[in-house]
C-alpha cells in the first residue's frame, strides 16, 4: 500500500491528510489558538473522590476538571505483548473491568495524569495516572516494570532479539514499549531513544518539583510532528509541506531518528494551495455534507447526534441487473467499504448504528459483517462490531480520541441550534399573532414596526397581505413590515413607533426556535 502524507500550515489552522493509494482515508485539523491535549501530563490536585461513580475528578488547570476513571489507575508489572495502536490512542488491553475498584486517592492530592481523550461538549479531559512518553522506536512507562513488542513485529526471533536488547538497559522501575518501527533496529540506536526519553522523564520530575499544582510538566508534539513521529513508517512514500518552518523542523527531525525517510521530504513550493492542488480541498467539503455518492449509483447518509451516529445505506441510482437480493448485496458489500473509509475521514466516535438494505439470507448478511469488518482494521482507533441483525441494523462503536471532522471544522448554527432546521413561514405568522394579543391585553399603543428577515418581509408583503390586515383590525393597530438582515429567519422584533423602544420582550419573547 502506497501512503502519502500532506502538511498545510495556514494563519487559522494546521491540516493533515493521509492518502493510502492516492485515496483520502484520513484528515487532522488543528487550530492554531487551541492545540492538542492528548499526550500532554500534568502534576495535578484530585478534587473529588467518587467511588459510586468509580470515577475522580482532577483540576490540571484547565476551565473543567478531568475526568480520571478508576480503571485508569493501575500499573502493570508483567511482560506482554502489545497493541501499538491501544498506547498511541490511549488505552491498554491490560486494564482490569472490575465492577468496584478501590483506590487509595484523597482530596487534595497531587498526582501525574496524562490526557488520553479532549474534552468534548462541555466535558473535561479524560485522564489516566498511567503516563506513557512516546519516542520514535520505543515508548517509556515510568513507574511500571515490563517489556511490551508491538504485536506488529510478527517474527518470533526478531521479537526475542528486541527484548534482549531492552532487558540488557532497561532500568528497575521503567516499563519499555517497543514500537513496530523498531524492527531491525541496533542496540545503539535503540539505547540513543531510550536516553532521550528518560531524559524527558528526568526533566518532568524536576519540573513539578520546582512548580506547584496544576500545572503542565510535559507537553507531546502538536498534531503535524506527532503524525510523523506516529506515521512514519517504511510504506510512506512522500511527505509533502508547504510551512517553511515546519518543514525545516520535521527535516531536522526525520535527520536524527531515520535519515534514510529524509530523502521523501518535499517542500511544496506552488502558488496553488497545497490540498486544492492535490485534490484534497474538494474533499474535505465533501465531508460536511451527510450524503455520500457510491460509484454504482447508491449512497450514504450519515447523520451525527448528540447520542449515537446514524448510517443509512439507500440503493439511489442504483439499477441492478441481478436478483433483489444480489443487488442488494452488491451495494451493501461496497457501503461497507466506504462506510470504514467515512469513520475514518470524519473521525465519527461513540455508538454508531448502520441500516443496510435488507437482505433474506443470512450467507449474505455474514459476507457484509466480514467486510466491514476487514476494512475497519484499517482504522487506528479501536472498534468493537457487532452482527447485522433480522432488521438489517449493524451496530458498532468506535473510540474517540479528539474531535471529530465536523466539530473540527464547522460551528453550530445559531439560527437553528444545531438541528437543520428552523421554523416555516406560516409558524411565524402565526407566533407573531399570539404575540400581538398578548401584548394588546396590556398596552394600547397604536403604532408598531415589526423588524423581519428580508426574506420573511417579502413573503407576507406579498403573499399574506390579507392576513396583515386581519392582525391589524383584530388587534386594533397599525403595523409596518420593515427589512433587517439583524432578525433570523426565525425572529421578529417589535418596535415601538412613538419612541422607536423595541418592545418584543415585554411579554415574552415569541421567537422560539424550534431546538427549544
């Protein structure tokens, strides 16, 4: 598999995109005013104890408290072998599921946390006592005893060789992860990152010596160098930056750890943007729309909410030459892929639920699960998935990590909140009604202006001009329409015209959006 790398640096925003055979499977955004958390550890202050919810919480100084699970307070002390992809997103296969964990934490504490999730809707980070610094051949585990291989390194021998050579340095007291670009690697090279790290370990600890709680003590990459820490491996075939500062920096960098990747660096020096010359622009605009076309004529549509992300699977287009249930097999092997390929993109999280075109037989259904299944080991965050079921629904969760694409890149609307939705022209009209009985059942001014969308003052203008009358005469006043681009599609204001006051919360505000 050929994967290339893209870097775009702009004055609002850093963004990555990973293309595995020239197609779009990956894309990270980072805002230059709010960097990345995860990675980062700070000596912080529990500030509440909770063992009914088998939770702390933790002030690192951030505007709300972190999030620190029970289970997230274990160290190990045995050899294992481990998932890569579980320490780079956070998480250990180890960690115990017990129903009550006891734990020996006190208000007022000070511990190290590291962030493994960004806080998300008002909720904090999610923190673990377990801190890990991540290197670029190995990871070091302070405060923990054991020798993890990245189960990437298939070979038996070449495993033995990597865990002889950590065991011949490894200090008492540290845990060591051997990372799958580790493979091959001498006991110099190796010895020359573990040094690093501890170094990085050392200087933590006399910093929160020297600092009191909360606060930062190690702070990881931002986005762009940790992908290239995370990524870079022997299947990248380009890596493309159009920041002269963050090119001479991953330069510098991909120098000392793997000269033999320097050569795959390119500067982008075109007067194009760097993603609208790849492609890569057209896109990411793609992935704020919930339809997504298929090549047959089918699509997608996918629909995030607050509690679960929805996956539809439609037949569109689509005209089969085959039996019913053969094209509906066609396009749900092919919605699977591309589903896999949109979590990714989209970086969607949480409980997800797919509705697959219905299928009769069961041999079918299996042939779609598997699929799914095939192209999710694709995906770096962790996913559990379960069987289509009679219904045709699939349910699967994935991890979440950071936000996702969306939440990344776009803003809630403040017109409908959030739903797509705002009120009809009609529903105005007639809220509008009930706002002028209210208010003339206590006031007896004759005159009014009514402030509407432009849009919404031409449609009663001209379209509703006997029902303008009627509100006039049953309510015993004189309204004038008059445009303003200030007023939502949604909202009227009322103005006083004896001396221009607007009056529209005086008995209560009648523009309620429909999310209310």
């Amino acid at each position: 598999m050929k994967k290339e790398i893209y870097i775009n640096e702009s004055m609002g925003e850093t963004r990555i995109a990973i293309l595995e055979d020239t197609q779009l499977v990956e894309v990270y955004v980072e805002k230059q005013e709010k960097q990345r958390m995860v990675g980062n550890i700070y000596k912080g202050k529990v500030e509440n104890v909770l063992p009914g919810m088998q939770a702390a919480f933790v002030d690192i100084g951030y505007d709300v408290n972190a999030f620190l699970p029970f289970s997230e307070i274990e160290n190990s002390d045995y050899l294992m072998d481990v998932d890569e992809e579980d320490l780079r997103n956070g998480s250990n296969n180890h960690r115990r599921n017990n129903d009550n964990i006891a734990v020996d934490l006190t208000s007022g504490q000070d511990l190290y946390v590291q962030v493994i999730k960004e806080p998300f809707a008002g909720k904090g980070p999610r923190v673990t006592t377990e801190v890990a610094i991540p290197g670029r051949l190995l990871v070091l585990v302070p405060e923990a005893n054991y020798i993890g291989i990245s189960k990437k390194v298939w070979d038996k021998y070449e495993r033995r060789r990597l865990k002889k050579i950590i065991s011949s340095f490894k200090q008492k007291g540290f845990g060591v992860i051997v990372r799958t670009v580790a493979e091959g690697k001498s006991e110099e090279v190796l010895r020359n990152d573990y040094e690093q790290l501890k170094s990085s370990w050392d200087r933590l600890q006399g910093k929160a010596e020297r600092t009191q709680s909360p606060t930062l003590v190690y702070e990881d990459l931002e986005t762009a160098s940790s992908v290239i820490r995370d990524l870079l491996t022997s299947d990248v075939e380009k890596i493309v930056i159009d920041s002269k500062k963050l090119f001479r920096k991953t330069s510098r960098y991909l120098e000392d750890v793997s000269s033999n990747m320097a050569n795959r660096l390119d500067f982008y020096r075109l007067k194009t943007p760097l993603f609208e010359g790849m492609g890569i622009e057209d896109e990411l605009v793609k992935l704020m729309r919930p339809k997504v076309w298929l090549k047959s004529g089918a699509y997608l549509i996918i629909e995030k909410t607050e509690a679960m992300v929805v996956v539809d699977v439609n037949s569109g287009r689509f005209v089969g030459k085959k039996q019913h249930e053969d094209n509906s097999l066609k396009i749900n092997l092919e919605a699977a892929r591309e589903v896999a390929r949109q979590l990714r993109l989209r970086d969607l999280s949480g409980l997800i639920v797919i509705d697959f075109i219905d299928m009769r037989e069961e041999a079918n259904r299996r042939k779609v699960y598997y699929e799914l299944r095939k192209e999710l080991k694709k995906d770096r965050a962790k996913v559990a998935v379960s069987p289509i079921s009679e219904f045709g629904l699939l349910e699967m969760t994935r991890q979440r990590i950071r936000l996702s694409l969306i939440d990344s890149m776009s803003e809630e609307c403040p017109t409908c909140h959030g739903s797509g939705r705002i009120i009809s022209k009609d529903t105005l009209i007639t809220r509008i009604d009930h706002w002028l009985r209210r208010y003339k059942s206590k006031h007896s001014d004759l005159r009014l202006k009514l402030l509407l969308h432009p849009e919404n003052s031409d449609f009663i203008t001209k379209n509703k001009k006997k029902v303008l009358r009627g509100l006039m005469w049953q309510n015993f006043v004189h309204i004038s329409i008059k445009d303003s681009a200030e007023v939502n599609r949604d909202e009227f204001r009322f103005i006083r015209t004896k001396d221009n006051e607007d009056i529209t919360d005086h008995v209560g505000l009648g523009n309620q959006n429909n999310s209310s």
